[in-house]
C-alpha cells in the first residue's frame, strides 16, 4: 500500500487529473485489472476527506502516467503544485519498495 499526506485541495486537483486522463484514454482497452486500478486511484483521491490517502502499491505507481501528461491538468500551475506535494511521497514509497526483498 501506498500512504499519501494530502490537503483536501490537493487531492481534488489530482483527482481531475485523473479523470481527465481516464477520459482521454477512453479508447483504450485495458485489462480488467489496470481499469480498476485507475478507478481506485480516481476515487480515492475524489473521496478523501481527512489528511491522508492510501491506494495500492498497483494504482500508486500510474501516477506518473497523470504527471507526465500536462494536457489533462487544469493548467501548469495546478500540476506543479500537486507534484510537489505528492511526488516525493511517491518517490521516497518507491524506493522503499526496492529496497524491501
């Protein structure tokens, strides 16, 4: 699992993106699996309400997916602002997990 220390602002910004993503990929077959994995990244980060999310190691790691696409964020700012609060909490959970056997 992946623990995220968020504002309510925050994770409403993240969670547009990823519906915006999720929109612009709509075309795309995926398999069952990767397609509930973004809806529980999109519903977590739509439903939290108190200062913390926790997704899947599986749905944490397809956020790079909505940083790495800037057309599906409300404008550049929004993105580096959800970026610099998430991003490192992702990286530093990242490399946890390789360094655990």
């Amino acid at each position: 699992m992946m623990e995220f220390q968020i504002s309510p602002e925050v994770a409403g910004l993240f969670a547009g993106a990823v519906a915006a993503f999720m929109r612009s990929k709509a075309d795309t077959v995926w398999l069952n699996e990767q397609a509930d994995e973004w809806n529980e990244l999109y519903e977590k980060f739509r439903d939290a309400d108190s200062g913390s999310v926790t997704v899947s190691y599986e749905a944490g790691r397809l956020m790079l997916w909505v940083w790495g696409a800037s057309s599906v964020w409300r404008d550049q700012l929004a993105r580096q602002y959800v970026k610099s609060h998430l991003r490192p909490q992702w990286q530093e959970q990242m490399r946890a997990r390789l360094r655990t056997p």
